[in-house]
C-alpha cells in the first residue's frame, strides 16, 4: 500500500480538475485491465480513482463489479 497512499498524497494537493482527470485516467487503467481478469490489481485502480473522485458513478459501478468478480460484494 505504499505506492498507493503515496498517491493519494500528491493527489492531496491537485487541483479539482486534475484530480478529476486523474481519476478518469485510473478508471480508464482499471477498465483496461479488467480483459486479463486480474481483479485484485484492477480494484486498486477503481479505489484510487474513488478517492479522486468519489462522487463518480461510474467508478462506484466498475467497484461493485469488481467486488462481485471477487465474491467480496459485502466488503462495499
């Protein structure tokens, strides 16, 4: 998880509209990857993207498949 709160951490200091545009572009990553079916990796990308940009529906979405493709859907 280091290389993830070190994210969040520069993400702390973005503008809105970068935040936003990271987010898309982590959301982006995820869906990308969601074809090799490595849904640990792809979820990490959905929840940094959350924190980004929590009030978007799509990522709210792409995590709750995630956590379905898991089996963890309780965990959201």
């Amino acid at each position: 998880m280091g290389l993830f709160n070190s994210m969040l951490n520069t993400a702390a200091g973005m503008s809105n509209a970068a935040r936003q545009q990271r987010a898309i572009q982590l959301n982006q990553m995820g869906v990308e990857l969601v074809q090799s079916f490595r849904y640990e990796e792809v979820l990490q990308y959905f929840l940094e993207a959350h924190e980004l940009a929590p009030n978007d529906p799509r990522i709210k979405q792409n995590i709750d498949l995630c956590y379905q493709a898991l089996k963890m859907i309780d965990e959201y």
